[in-house]
C-alpha cells in the first residue's frame, strides 16, 4: 500500500460517474494519486447506487469484494447514493467499512478521510459547497451536469428521498466546463440532470434549458455535438424542439423517460397522464424532423398491473415506434410512495412483459435501422473491435444506445462520414467515405431521409 493514493469505483447513471470524478478531482487537486490497484490504495472508494434493491446489492458486493481483500493500513469508504438513506444496511453488510457520506454531502470526501484516520470511525460530516466543476469524459464525450436533485416524487422513485430537491448549477459555470471541455477537444458534450427539463425551476425560471443550450454553443463553438438526456415529459417546450431540430450542433436526439402509457397508471405513478401531449409533442419533434431520434424508457409490473392496462402500453410502443427503448420490472422500494400498493405483480409476469416488450422493440428498432440503409450518417469515431472502426451517430447516446461499425481507417474522436450498407437490430455497419462523397443535407448528421 502507498500513502495518498486512492482506489475509486463508480457504479450507477451517469450522474454518479459525474460526482466521481468530481471526487477524483478533489483528491488529485490535494496531492492524492489514483492507482486501479486496489492493492496498492490506501484509500478503497466506492461511489455506490441506491436506486433500486438491485444496485444496492452490487453495491454491497462491490464493498465485500474490497473488504475481503483489504490489508490493515487501508481505508474502505462508502459514498453516493446508497450511502445517503442506507447507510445502516451499509453498516450490516459491510462491518469493515471504515467511513460513509452520503450523496448530498459527497464532496466532503477529505473531511471523511481526516476523520477516518484519526478516530477510524463511521461519520457523517454536514454537507460542503459543490465543486464549480461538474463534468466526466469518456473518450471524445463528456456528461455535463447542470442539475442534481429532484422534486416530482414519481411515485416509484427513490430519487427524491436520496439527492433531494432540485439545484440547478449556475449557468456561468456550466459555461466555464464546456469551454474547458471544448479545450481538451471534447467532441460531444451530453447535458444531464435528473431532469434537464426542470433546469432553473428551482430559481422561479421557466423553460430555462433552451437558453442555457444556446449559450453553450456560442460559448464553446468547436464542440460539434451537444446532446440533451431525461427531459420529462409535459416540459419539452417547442423552443426545445425547435432548437433540437434546427440548430446545427444539437443533436436532433431526445431522452424523454415516460414510464406508461396507461393514463390510470401513470396517475398511480404520480406521473403526467396526459398521453395526447406526448403523442403531439413526438408528431411535432417528427414533423420538424423526420429522423428525430427519440428514446424512452418504461415500468412493467407495477403494483396493480393490470392486463388492460399492459396491453395499452404494449400498443402505446407498437404505434409510436421510438428509436430507442429501455423497459425494466418494476423494483418493490419500501421509501417510496408506491411501496403502500404492495408489490403485486409476481416477478415472473413482470419478466414476461418486459420480455414481451422487448421483444416488440427489437422488431421496430431493426425496421428504423434498415431506413439508414443506403444513406450518410456521420459518426464519432470510438475505437476499434475486431478490425472494424466503432462509433456512435447522432442517433446513439453514450453507453445505452447502438454502435455503428465502419471499414476504413479513422482516428479515435473524429467525425467521419460513413455510408451505412448493413442494419442490425440495434447497431448499423457502414464504410467510411471519402471527403465529398457524403451526401449529407443537414450538416453533420446524415442524409435525406
Ligand atoms: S422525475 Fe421522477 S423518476 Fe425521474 S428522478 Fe425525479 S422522481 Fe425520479
């Protein structure tokens, strides 16, 4: 083990990949080093989730697996998320956790540290202001926070009850990151929050996300792609869908989780119920532009499912055919306000319907796919697999989305254009084109469609 070195593992959203590196940063800015060995640490971190039962218990596993190798000297430390409203299950699981912060108070982490090793004890201290800057890379991406927080209480989400309501950072900041990540040569900047729609709500300002999008861009010029992820829905305003659909560097993308389609549901889930605004907002996003890429994800198997109720979600999915779909079983969260429905839905009926929607999805998403048969799509070059260049269009946010392949030769965090000749279900297969070849008639994007 080496002195001032430190060992961090993040799990969960990409929020928390944010926070951990802000934790990073505040370690390596007082003269600790990061080592990927943990044998070499003496600080052992991990930043936990606390969403679901699920993420908490990969949390406990990813502690125990620390635990059980750490040497006398080290520190193990608890942080984030679960840390936050759990940590008494911490404290039972995990009795060789030396210290835990929970989320709001997560960038305290060298009080944590100087109390660990003076007393060797669990603390909590009170919460220290947020560091100015807030963003994480992944290659020639970045996430970008501009929110932390919540206030709708979904009625399923424990969100709210671990990060507390929302705080939008100030805009001058957000600013100051994305020139900064313009500078290191940032190619796609991803604005995230637990709400990007709600941004500034907490400060009486409405609708505020178009304005904070637009002073990014001019701010940071050569950053060729800003992408917008968890808007929600009922605040997806037409200055945001003009801006999505016009402007050059704003990726005609949009992450819009809406969880149901059964307007009983989604009163049960304390969710806007109005499907016809989602309807009309997704024509308009379509009708101002045709290849809108749009991703959402749902529940299936909340308490009190029932067939009906199921069925119209299964025929909400069939008639709008989103690009993009993510479906998870509902999880049974005893803090939330949902919990006083029980948890009626036995696990293998959830397993089905997601299965079933699932299924359903694959079939759209491979019809999207082969509409980009034949066109030009311009792709953010990643890396390489097995001879072949991968990379993301604008289509494909950061780790949840597709891939698409291309033969030729390109650099890691260029934007190529690539004419793609082969659809898969998820991801697409293209070869790199010359310069003049493409056929593009929205710049930096693709072709017509
Ligand atoms: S909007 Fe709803 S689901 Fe999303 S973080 Fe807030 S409470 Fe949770």
């Amino acid at each position: 083990m080496q002195k001032k070195t430190f060992h961090l593992i993040s799990l969960g959203c990409a929020k928390n990949t944010v926070d951990s590196n802000s934790i990073g940063n505040i370690l390596t800015d007082t003269g600790y080093r990061f080592t990927p060995d943990p044998t070499e640490a003496e600080f052992l971190i991990v930043n936990t989730c606390g969403f679901i039962q699920a993420a908490r218990d990969e949390a406990i596993e990813t502690i125990n697996g620390l635990a059980s190798e750490k040497g006398k000297d080290q520190y193990l430390l608890a942080v984030g998320c679960m840390a936050e409203i759990f940590s008494q299950e911490i404290k039972k699981s995990c009795p060789m956790v030396d210290g835990i912060l929970g989320t709001r108070s997560i960038f305290n982490i060298l009080t944590l540290i100087e109390t660990v090793q003076k007393q060797n004890s669990t603390v909590r201290p009170a919460a220290t202001p947020i560091p100015a800057s807030q963003f994480t890379r992944l290659g020639p991406s970045a996430y970008l926070k501009i929110a932390d927080g919540c206030g709708r209480y979904c009625s399923f989400c424990s969100i709210p009850y671990i990060k507390g309501d929302w705080v939008s950072r100030p805009e001058a900041e957000i600013i100051a990151d994305a020139v900064r990540l313009q500078d290191a040569g940032i190619k796609e900047i991803n604005l995230i929050a637990q709400d990007t729609t709600a941004y500034g709500i907490d400060r009486g300002e409405k609708d505020a996300l178009p304005g904070l999008i637009e002073k990014i861009c001019e701010a940071a010029p050569h950053v060729p792609w800003i992408r917008v992820l968890y808007a929600f829905p009922g605040f997806v305003s037409d200055q945001l869908i003009d801006l999505l659909a016009d402007h050059p560097r704003v990726l005609p993308y949009l992450d819009i989780p809406l969880q149901h389609a059964h307007p009983e549901m989604l009163k049960r889930m304390k969710r806007p119920s109005d499907v016809n605004w989602v309807r009309e907002t997704i024509a308009k996003m379509r009708d101002r532009f045709p290849a809108f890429a749009i991703r959402s994800t749902f529940i299936a198997g909340f308490p009190n499912e029932s067939e009906v109720e199921f069925q119209t979600l299964y025929d909400f999915l069939a008639e709008m055919k989103f690009d993009r779909v993510g479906v998870f079983p509902y999880s049974f969260e005893r803090e939330t306000d949902s919990a006083r429905y029980g948890d009626t839905v036995p696990e293998s009926v959830k397993e089905e319907r997601v299965a079933q929607l699932m299924t359903l999805q694959q079939s759209i998403s491979l019809e999207i796919n082969q509409r980009f048969v034949g066109k030009d799509l311009d792709v953010l070059i990643e890396g390489t697999q097995d001879g072949l260049l991968f990379g993301r269009s604008y289509r494909d946010a950061p780790d949840i989305d597709g891939i698409v392949f291309v033969e030729g030769k390109a650099a890691v965090g260029t934007i190529v254009p690539v004419r793609i000749h082969t659809a898969l279900e998820y991801d697409l297969i293209g070869k790199l084109l010359k310069k003049g070849e493409a056929n593009t008639q929205r710049i930096n994007f693709l072709s017509a469609l």
